[in-house]
C-alpha cells in the first residue's frame, strides 16, 4: 500500500491517498497509469505528485491513443540515475517507452513534443532507447524580505525561471 501525496493546483492543497500497487493513480483516467508504473523502481512507501502532472499523462494518453509502457516516474535522488535537481524526485516527470520499437518510441516523442501539454520533452538524441517528458514548473516565485535600517520590511519578488 503506498501513501500517495498530490499537491492540486487547482485548489493550492494537498491531498493524501492510499493505494494499492495494481490501482490506478489519483486522477487517472481510465486506469491508464497504475502505482507500481509511477513508482518503478523506488522503494519509497510514499510518492508524490501533482494533479496537473496526471492530468498532462491522461492528455498525452489520449493523444497517443495506445498504451503507453512506463519505466518509471518517481524516484529520489539517493535511489540512482538521477540528480537532487530531478523532476523525478519532484514526481513530475515520466521515463517511458523502453520496450517500444524505435519506430513507436519516435511516434511517442512527436506525439508527446507537439502536444504542447509537457514543460520539457528530452531530445531523442539524449534518450535513445526512451522518452523523457516532464511537467515543471515554468516560473517559481519567492519573496525576499529585509529588513532596512529603518525597522520597516520591504518585500522584493523575486522570480526564477527553474526550466534549466
């Protein structure tokens, strides 16, 4: 039983929900994308997630319009492959298509690069034998404060572009 944690953007919360390894992943259409899929290889009793990432995998199913094999998509850092800035340890991104022919794998990276529905789709160059999407955020906005000599707090915006 995992412990499945997706933050909703459409309401700013998170939810919590608890399923089995054969159930479908909250907010899945149609059973499409199942928790062992999601979690892969990772050992981790709790994954998370957003909703606007399962939503990005029902449109991109949908567009595709055949089953899509996944290697996995959630993983942290210290489980291998990936680096502490990964969109897997966000449990935003998916590594899919390892079984597929060449040719599907090339069919699936158009599919899902003219989609429009992912932030990233890795160049095939770089991933020959899968396909790399991911649903980051585009813009992250922190807020700065300090305090001046004045005791008064100033607040500074501050807006990283975190796609790189």
């Amino acid at each position: 039983m995992a412990k499945i944690i997706v933050f909703n953007n459409d309401t700013d919360r998170m939810e919590t929900y608890y399923r089995g390894e054969s159930e479908a992943m909250p907010y899945n259409t149609n059973g499409t994308l199942r928790v062992r899929e999601f979690r892969g290889s990772s050992k981790s009793n709790i994954l998370w997630t957003t909703k606007r990432t399962m939503q990005s995998w029902n449109s991109q199913r949908y567009l595709f319009g055949a089953p899509i094999p996944v290697g996995f998509a959630f993983k942290r850092p210290y489980e291998g492959g990936h680096g502490n800035q990964s969109q897997h340890y966000a449990g935003v991104a998916f590594d899919v298509g390892q079984t597929l022919t060449s040719s599907r794998r090339t069919a699936l990276w158009n599919s899902a690069k003219n989609s429009g529905v992912w932030s990233y789709v890795e160049p095939i160059s770089l991933t020959p034998t899968w396909v790399h999407w991911d649903k980051r955020f585009r813009y992250t906005c922190l807020f700065n404060r300090r305090i001046s000599n004045t005791k008064k707090r100033k607040h500074k915006q501050l807006c990283v572009n975190s796609t790189r």
